[in-house]
C-alpha cells in the first residue's frame, strides 16, 4: 500500500460535497456544538455557588476546554450510541465525561514538566495564562469532573449497569494502564531507541485507550453487551494508533497556523514515535492499515458515521 491509496488517502480526496457529505457536516458542527452547550451548563451551574477563589478555578478549567477542540472524542461516543440504540442522547453523559479527561490531559501535557508549551488550540496553554499551579489544580478538577458525570448517569435503576460499566471503561483508559501510563512510557523513551512493537504499545496507551473508551462508553450507556464492547474497543484502539502516527506526521511535517500550536516538538524533545523506527512513509502505510482494521471492526455497526468519523481521524490537518 503506497502512499496514495487506503483509508486516510481515500478521505483526503473524498468529496465534500453530495448530500451524505453535507448531512454528516451538519450532524458533526451540531452534535459538537451540543457537547459544547451541555459543558457550559453544567460550569454555569458550578458558578452559582461558587467563591471568588472557585470561580478562578472554572476560569481556568474553561480555558482550554473552551478552546475550539474538534470534539472528536464526545462525537465517537455520542455516534456509538446512536448505532447501538437510535438515540445518540444516551451517549452524552460519555462525550461529556471524555472530552473532560482528554481535556485535563492537555492542560497537564502543556506544563514545563512535560512538553513544555505554551500554545493550545490557537491561545494560549492554561499554565501560561493562569499559572503553573493552577494549571495543575484545573487538570485535576477537570478529571473529577468527569467521573462525576459518569457516576450520575447511573443514577435511575435501569441505567445502572451500563453507568458502571462506561465509568469503569473511562477509568481504566485514563489511568496506569491507558493514558496515563503511555505518557509515562513517552516520557521514559525520550533519547532512546524502543522496538516497533515498544512504540506501538505506547501509542495504544497514550492515544488509543481514550479513543476506544470515548467508544465504548457511548455505546455502554446505550445498553450494548460486553462482547460488544470488546470488538469495540479494539477498533478504538487501532483507530487511535492510527491518530496518533498522523498527529507525529503533523508535527514534523504540519502547518502551525492551521494546527494552533507549535510544531517539531517531537524532534526538539527527542521522543521516540513510530515515525523513528518507520520513517514517514512507513509510518503513513501503518496508519492506513491501522485505519483499516478500524474501520473493519466498527463495520458490523452499521453507521456511517462512524465510518465517516474514523476516515476524518486519519485525514485532519490539525
């Protein structure tokens, strides 16, 4: 497979136009806006009680999360809901719950300690306009947060189950063995020369976890079974390795003004990605592959979607 064929070509060249096209714009510019609108009420109604000293916390909190983000994440949540019950709706309480976790990630990744930036989403990173410390304290809230979504979509008899079940889901994929682990693990590698499958690894963790949960906490709250949400998974983490080569090849190769934040931080930091053992054409085969199989495996859905949302993942430009 050469660089002009499979999935993340194929979307690249792919109309924008025909009503399909148009329908799943409108659908993606309004289901973001939903997830944004929901997150607004909810610091809407922290505020109401909050201190002066709380309310510098939501400021900064708001910050990055109010930052323009794709909501890519709440959008394959909320899709996998619909796809399992008709009523993407269900899905909310997990786009919600994710957005916040990849949120927080982002804030914390943008501290001296870690990346050292000091752009996120075209503005300024949280650290840099509020403070270290209160980055920090932001990071943190915003993960409680999301677990407290979470633990209220559980909170009539008959949602119990799968409330517990996405809570776990979301959880695991945030913790020592999901995102936060692979961000342990790119941090340990940096100036060293791990295996493909070492790097490979890492990616699933860092990227993929958060991917396959925002998923299969969607579908979870819909009600689908746990053999279900397996196969899911693995689609999410495939199609998060996937997003993660093509977030390396945009940091070599990416325009900054279109990304909104600065480039070669990889090579600067010298992290090792799979597009150093792989070289870039290499790495852009492995995506579409990986592409592939996620595509393969969210196909017995029946979305478009879906579909639609995984082929968007591997084309981005930012």
């Amino acid at each position: 497979m050469d660089a002009n064929s499979g999935p993340a070509a194929e979307a690249a060249r792919a109309p924008s136009g025909g009503n399909g096209g148009r329908l799943f714009g409108l659908w993606r510019a309004g289901a973001a806006e939903r997830v944004t609108l929901a997150l607004r009420e909810r610091f809407a109604a922290m505020r109401e009680t909050a201190s002066p000293e709380i309310s510098a916390l939501l400021d900064a909190m708001e910050w990055t999360l109010e930052g323009g983000g794709k909501r890519l994440r709440p959008l394959l949540a909320l899709a996998a809901a619909e796809a399992v019950c008709g009523d993407e709706a269900r899905g909310m309480p997990a786009a919600l719950a994710v957005e916040l976790i990849h949120t927080y990630s982002l804030v914390h990744d943008d501290l001296p300690d870690l990346d050292d930036d000091y752009v996120r989403r075209g503005r300024q990173a949280a650290h840099a306009r509020f403070g270290p410390a209160l980055a920090i304290l932001a990071g943190d809230a915003l993960q409680s947060l999301a677990f407290e979504i979470l633990a209220e979509a559980g909170s009539e008899p008959g949602d119990a189950t799968g409330a517990a079940r996405a809570l776990a889901i979301v959880a695991r994929a945030a913790g020592p063995m999901g995102m936060a682990g692979g961000q342990a693990e790119d941090l340990a590698f940096e100036g060293k020369d791990p295996d493909l499958a070492g790097r490979s690894a890492m990616a699933r963790r860092k990227t993929g976890e958060m991917i396959a949960a925002s998923l299969a906490s969607g579908a979870a709250l819909a009600g689908m079974a746990a053999d279900g949400l397996a196969e899911l998974r693995q689609a999410g983490l495939a199609a998060g390795e996937a997003f993660q080569i093509r977030d390396d090849l945009l940091d070599l190769e990416g325009d900054p003004e279109v990304m909104g934040k600065a480039t070669g931080s990889d090579a600067r930091r010298g992290k090792s990605t799979l597009l150093t053992v792989l070289g870039p054409e290499g790495a852009r085969r492995r995506q579409d592959e990986l592409a592939g199989e996620a595509l393969r495996l969210v196909g017995g859905m029946r979305s478009e979607k879906l579909n639609l949302l995984v082929r968007a993942m591997v084309a981005r430009e930012s």
